[in-house]
C-alpha cells in the first residue's frame, strides 16, 4: 500500500484555508497512492470552540473529501468537528474512492484542554477494511492508552492522527514505536507543525514505524508530502515467524 503523509501547519478555525491548502498539497502528489492522511481537526486545528466551527456529514467539508477521493482513485482519513444530534465529535473519516464513508470517534478525549467537555467520547473501536488491509483509526490521545489499542483484530495498519505539541514530543516518538512493536503492526502518525491559537508549537515528527519498531518514514519537523509504501506479505511473514500476538493477554473493554 502506498500511502501519503501530508504535514501541514493549520490556519486556525478557517475551514475554507484549510480546505485550500490541503487541496493544493493534494494536487502536488505526483504518483498514485492508494491512501492520504491528514492530521487530527485538519480543518480548524484543536479547538474547544465546536459551537462555532462544527460541520455536519453532509457539510462542504465531507463533500469535498468524497470528492478529491473519487477525483483521485484514493482513500482520505483524517479528523474534523462534526456535529451530530446537538452533540460534537472529534470524528475520524475515512472516505473511500467509492464515496463510502466510515468514522471513528476519538474515544479518548483530552481532558488536559477540556476536550471532554465540548466532545462526546466514541463508545467503540474501528476496523477499517481497504484492499485487503485492516486499517485501526485513533487519534492523537489515544495513542497513551495501549488496552485499546491492543491488536486482538489481527490489524495490519494502525494510523494516528493528531495536535501533538512539541514539548511532548519525545513521548509521541516512543509511543509510536511502542504501539508498532507490541502489535506486530504497522504504525502511521500524522502531525501538524507550527503555533496554534493558543500558542502552543507543533514540530510534526509524522512518521512511518514497522512492525518491529524501525522507521520507514524518520521522524519529520518540515511541511510537507511524505509518500512511503508499505508490504503486508513481510509483515504477515515476520508474524508467522515470531507469533508474539498468540500470547496476548484476552480482556473485553467496557465503555
């Protein structure tokens, strides 16, 4: 699977410059890629301010996702502010060629910033199937909380998304490796760069980690398009000669 990694700084609650800017990025790519990521509420940066800038699923920002992934033969994820039954919800789409739609919504909110007090948690995780790949969508948070995460689906790819500022960078660098090494899968992590709003800095450090902890995609601090390809048959072979997930521990979450 080919997949590009857009790292971008955000222009804050200014879903139209955003929409533009992604778009621009987008049109830069010069070889077909089945997958594009963008960060955590790429249209807006991480605002508690939903009442103001929340869209709907049928809002413009939807439709231009369903659009730019059928005009570009690829599937499109990242997270927006979407309202929905007078709540709101920090929602990871992920819109396929065909114009389907699945999400996922963040589940573990940070309370750090309030986020639990404007957003609504997501009640469950997802599984996304996409050319013959099972994709695990989490954003940001979610990556400190390992139970949830943990691959009793027999993913293949699991993806973040996020707002991650750089005084905690170092833990964002761990964390993905941890996840990619206790899963025996690999791990995708899309940031952002530059100041935001409230004047917290993001460096990005998007990066690409494989099943045993080694960078495909060092950690990266410029804006910019990061294409990189990943094989599911070395993974898949790595796991039949290791088989570290047939000991994992068997629970059930409760929500």
């Amino acid at each position: 699977m080919k997949i590009a990694l857009i790292q971008s700084d955000l222009y804050w609650e200014d879903i139209a410059e955003n929409r533009n800017n992604f778009e621009s990025k987008i049109n830069q790519i010069d070889s077909n890629v089945d997958l594009i990521v963008l960060p955590e509420m790429f249209s807006t940066g991480f605002t508690m301010n939903a009442v103001e800038v929340a869209e709907t699923m049928e809002g413009e920002t939807v439709i231009w996702m369903k659009s730019l992934a059928k005009q570009k033969n690829c599937a499109i994820t990242g997270s927006l502010i979407i309202k929905e039954n007078n709540q709101y919800y920090n929602r990871m789409l992920f819109v396929f060629p065909s114009g389907e739609i699945q999400y996922y919504d963040k589940r573990h909110l940070f309370s750090l910033a309030g986020e639990d007090q404007t957003y609504t948690s997501g009640v469950e995780k997802v599984i996304v199937d996409y050319l013959g790949w099972k994709i695990c969508l989490q954003i940001c948070y979610d990556l400190r909380f390992p139970v949830f995460a943990r691959n009793i689906e027999n993913y293949d790819l699991l993806i973040y998304v996020a707002n991650w500022p750089k005084v905690r960078t170092n833990a964002w660098d761990i964390l993905l490796k941890a996840r990619a090494v206790e899963n025996l899968s690999y791990v995708v992590g899309v940031n952002r760069i530059g100041i935001d709003a409230n004047n917290y800095e993001h460096i990005g450090h998007s990066q690409v980690v494989d099943f045993l902890g080694n960078y495909i995609l060092e950690p990266q601090e410029t804006q910019n398009v990061f294409v990189v390809e990943l094989d599911k048959n070395i993974m898949l072979e790595t796991r039949k000669k290791l088989d570290f997930l047939s000991d994992k521990d068997l629970f059930m979450l409760n929500f």
